[in-house]
C-alpha cells in the first residue's frame, strides 16, 4: 500500500487460482530478490526504515475501525508483534498465506466444506501465556459483539457465517451455516482473525487475564462483557503515550516488541527473545523513521542516513514500458534497487450520502464522466515518468496475463470502458440535462438530471488528497484540470494521510471526495472486493450499495469458477463504485550491505529475515 486503507477455489479451478496467486503480483518481478551476502553475516545492527510522507502509525490494537485501518497501523505496527491467525504475504514476491509463518496450521475442511478445524502450533506469548484455542474464540467473540467497528468485515461473513465455535487447548472447531470454498474462507475470513492474549481479557489495568469474560460470553448475553472488553482496549490503545510500559500492548507472540514509539511515527523495535517461530531476528534494532516529504526521504537516503527507502517519482530517470527497473541507478552503488508492486487497485471514493453532491454521484452517467476525465495512461508518464499502469477496475491490473482481469478492465488497450475523453464527459452531461454556466456544469432539467438533483446543483465537489508525496500531489492537480475541462468544478484539499481516512467514514456526511492511495487486498486477499463494495461492508466509507453488487459478490464466495468471477469485475470496472486512478509501483533501494529484504506485493514487513554483511 503506498498511502491506503488497507479467492481461491475448491476443486481443479482452486488449483488453477492458487497458480494463479503465485503470479499475479509480480508484474515484472519473477521471484524472491537475492540474499546473497557477498560478504560475511554478522549478528546486530540498527536497520532503518522510511515510512511514507506523513502517515505514522496511530493505533495497536489489531481490532480497527475504519477510521484507523490502514497498512501503516496493521503491516508497520502491528503485524511485527501481533500475528495473524495465518500469515500472508512471506518471504516472496506472491500474495499467498505461509503458513511456516503462522502460529496455526493449515485450516482442514471437512463435512461438504461446512466444518473447519484449525490446530494452533502452541506459539508462546512474551508473558508465558500459551497462544491457543481460546485467543482465538476471544478474538471471534469481539467480532460478533463490535462488528460496526471492525472495518475488515462485510455483512454476512465471518462470524455471521459461523453457527457454531468451540475451542479446546489448541483445537478450534467452526461449524459454517453453509459449504464455501475453502481457499476464500482461508483467504477472506479466517484471514481477518488474529489471535489475543488472555491478558487483554479485561476491563481495568492490572486486572487478572481473563477476568473481562469476553472469552467465554455469550449470544444470549448480547456479548455484554465483550463490549466493555472493547471499549477498555479501544481507549487504551488510544493512549500512544504509553504503548512501551503498557501491561497490555506489551504482550506480544511475534518477533518484536516496541522500544519506543511517538506518534510523529519515529518508532523502534527490538527482538521478542520468546519468540517462538522462525527465524529469529538477528538485526538488533528494526527502526522506522518518518518523513514529511518525499524530499526529505530522498535525501535520508543519498546521505546515508537509512538503509531501506524509496526513490521518489521525481527523482527516476524516465524508462520505457518494457522496462521494470530504472535504467540507471540514481543512489550508485551504495544502494540495491528493488520494484515494490501492490496487490490491489488505485481509486478516489466517492461519498454517495453528502447531502451536496451525493444524489450527483449516484447517478452512473455522472460517474462516467468522472472517469472519462482520469487521464491514466498520460499521469502514468508524465507524472510518475513510467512507474504506473492503468488501473480501470477491482481486479489486480498487473501483470497483464494476470487470469482476474476481466474483459472490462482490459478493453481499449487496457484503459478500461472509460478511456480518457473529456469531451465524452462533456457530452454525457449536456445530455442529462446539465449546461455549461460560468465554466461549470449546472443542472438544468432535474427530470434528465436524476433523482435527488435539484435545478440549478452545479457539478462541483471538494477533493481531499494525501499530502507529502509530490506525484501524489501532482495527480491530484492534473485530474483537477482534466475535470475542468468537462465542466466538472473538482476543489482539491491536501490534508495528512491519517486525516483523510479518519474523515473519510460512511458515518460522515460532510466529506465529498477522498484520494488517499489505494486498497490492498488485506485482509480480503482474493480480490472478490466484499469488504469495500458490500453493502454495510466495513471499508465501504462512501456507503455505495448496489444488490446487484450484492449479488455477483455472494456467487464468487462459494462458486469454483473464473468466469463467475469475472462477472463480478466487469460490473465493478462499469458500475464505479470508486472512480478508478493510475496505481504506480515503487523503486525501493536498500543498502548494499544489507540482505533479506523482499518487498511483498502485501506490503509486509519481515526484518527478521534482515541482516547485515561486513
């Protein structure tokens, strides 16, 4: 995820699709970067690590809510010390589980699909509890009592899909109220556990683990005592002041553990010595450092002063389409150069309940020429000098054999059913009843116009974009102009990354416009986009809704075929529910001297592979 929040299938064609996850993140990169050394390992030493311009990490608690589900908070905070039920995106370039990784084994299914037994390694927390069957009750338990405020989910999905939960010693048995595939509930629901310590099982500080009953509440008690569960840890995970002398947050079962951390995002970790999986960490210090501006990062990096970055747009020297790296290497050869793709898709979202311009936006022909004006393929050179493709629906755009693209995506040379035209935008308009006045577009003849569109509403929304990045930056100023030109008034607004998504929530009717990144897919790794375009989904915070949408997104739950998918992603790629956007990959460099580092299409983070040579 450069700036973002945040389906595999039973039988022959589940095979065929974990084939296809093998491959369709890499775009260019064809497996695991060296790691050689081309020197002798030695044991220590302060890795550094650049964070994007203005987006620190802001919240531990693995439970989020929309405000707060982003990869900084999940993959750069709180995978390093939390782990996931399973473990996706390894030491690799693929976006597929590891389960050498997790501190369970591979789930088994059985009865039709309709039972599904999952064996926990018997991994130890840093306070000697035993990670096991009831950290994970305790964690499905939450779901069912704070589902509104958990931003992974979509209705209907886990744990609603679940009739039945029990758990003993490290064994945990799910009764399904139906058979699905078991490789998209792998991927897409039992992605979204992670398993809790019984000492965050409370109410109070210093209490007995456990004593907040959450573990074994109940449905007939309305999971009351969850409740007051959530509300303790959601307050204090909101106290970022006290994250390293927490006896909460200080309980960790992954590989590290917080040395210290500040909001501004300067945040150090140093190994868990009770680590129970492998490897083990061998750096003595993983340490993420913040920037303001790509400048500033760029900077860090010629001067020494990190060892992990990337090399902002401006600063690559132009390449040609066949290319995947630059053709030179602006840092020399004190630096290794890496691409950096992303599983998951670019876009702008749209808010379908502002009072204002929300009864504009549910309007398709209006949303068409919102695309129309996304001049793709031209913002893919000019601003980010070829280091982007198209990017025209839900399904992951590279590499462009990637099985998920449907014809949608791939009509028009890749450039999707709304190819770049704002004279189209213009024409689709005028004939809806709008009229040019003043240089924006005013609705004239509401009958044409839509339902909710009053005379006179004129074609104008606020746009708020994350700020730090200067292509990000530049973008957003081209599809301001681009839109001008169809008469499409677009008022773009640079806030932080942390405050466009905290804003951006179906919740908040005065937001318009937000263009914070793009959405990677995760925790929903196979993209049947259910937790973004469902209706009442968790990360739907523009509230769209389509039962048609509803409907094509259910059949790829359980259906063993490709083409069902594919009915999905051309009615997503023509329906907009998001206005779709260029999505760029990054050139990551990494010190010469320093090994193991992969950059997963996931974007996880896994330094205790790293080490350094002399």
């Amino acid at each position: 995820m450069k700036l973002s929040r945040h389906k595999w299938r039973l039988g022959g064609v589940a095979l065929m699709a974990a084939g296809v996850m093998a491959v369709a993140a890499c775009g260019g990169s064809s497996g695991p970067a060296s790691t050689s050394t081309g020197g002798t390992a030695v044991k220590g030493g302060t890795v550094s690590w650049a964070e994007l311009p203005s987006s620190p990490p802001n919240y531990i608690f693995p439970f989020m809510s929309l405000a707060y589900f982003s990869v900084s908070n999940s993959q750069d905070l709180q995978y390093l010390m939390y782990r996931p039920l399973f473990w996706f995106g390894g030491q690799n370039t693929q976006p597929t589980v590891d389960y050498s990784l997790s501190p369970a084994n591979a789930p088994v299914y059985t009865n039709g699909g309709k039972t599904v037994t999952i064996t926990m390694k018997g991994w130890k927390w840093s306070n000697g509890e035993t990670v096991n069957a009831s950290d994970v009750i305790f964690w499905l338990h939450m779901m069912d009592a704070e589902f509104a405020n958990w931003a992974g989910g979509s209705p209907g999905g886990i744990p609603a899909n679940i009739t039945s939960m029990t758990g003993s010693g490290n064994t945990v048995t799910l009764q399904l109220n139906k058979a699905y595939s078991s490789l998209w509930y792998t991927y897409n629901e039992l992605s979204q556990v992670t398993p809790m310590p019984m000492a965050w099982d409370v109410t109070a500080a210093g209490a007995k683990a456990g004593s907040g009953g959450c573990t074994t509440d109940t449905a007939a008690n309305h999971f009351a005592k969850c409740k007051a569960v959530y509300n303790f840890l959601n307050t204090q995970a909101k106290n970022t002041g006290a994250y390293t002398t927490s006896p909460i947050w200080t309980v960790v079962n992954g590989p590290w553990k917080l040395q210290s951390f500040n909001t501004a995002g300067s945040d150090s970790y140093v190994p868990n010595p009770k680590y129970s999986g492998s490897p083990k960490p061998t750096i003595s210090v993983f340490k993420e450092v913040p920037f303001t501006s790509d400048s500033a990062e760029y900077t860090a990096l010629r001067t020494g002063a990190i060892n992990i970055g990337y090399i902002p747009t401006a600063d690559l020297p132009v390449k040609s389409p066949a290319q995947v790296l630059p053709p030179s290497n602006p840092l020399g050869s004190g630096y290794t150069l890496q691409p950096n793709y992303d599983w998951g898709f670019a876009y702008y979202q749209i808010n379908w309940n502002n009072p204002q311009i929300g009864p504009v936006f549910k309007q398709l022909y209006a949303r068409q020429a919102l695309e129309y004006v996304s001049d793709q393929n031209g913002m893919a050179k000019a601003t980010y000098r070829g280091y982007a493709y198209p990017n025209t629906g839900a399904a992951p755009a590279q590499p462009t054999t990637n099985p998920w693209l449907p014809t949608a995506q791939k009509a028009n040379g890749g450039a999707g059913p709304y190819p770049f035209n704002p004279a189209k935008a213009a024409s689709l308009l005028t004939a809806h009843g709008w009229k040019m006045v003043g240089g924006v577009m005013t609705c004239q003849t509401p009958s044409l116009c839509g339902t909710g569109v009053k005379a006179g509403t004129k074609f104008s929304f606020e746009l708020d974009y994350s700020t730090g990045q200067a292509a990000f930056t530049a973008e957003a100023a081209i599809y301001k102009s681009d839109a001008s030109k169809a008469g499409i008034a677009v008022n773009i607004v640079g806030k932080t990354f942390n405050t466009v998504i905290g804003e951006a929530i179906p919740t908040n009717k005065t937001w318009q416009g937000a263009m914070y990144g793009l959405w990677i897919y995760s925790p929903d790794y196979e993209p049947t986009g259910e937790a973004l375009f469902a209706t009442g989904a968790g990360s739907n915070s523009g509230a769209y809704s389509d039962p048609t949408m509803d409907k094509l997104i259910n059949a790829t739950e359980t259906s063993g075929s490709i083409a069902t998918y594919h009915t999905f992603a051309n009615f997503a790629a023509q329906q907009l529910p998001f206005i779709y956007m260029p999505l760029n990959y990054a050139i990551q460099a990494v010190s010469s001297k320093l090994h193991g580092v992969i950059f997963n299409p996931l974007q996880t983070e896994l330094p205790e592979f790293y080490h350094f040579t002399k």
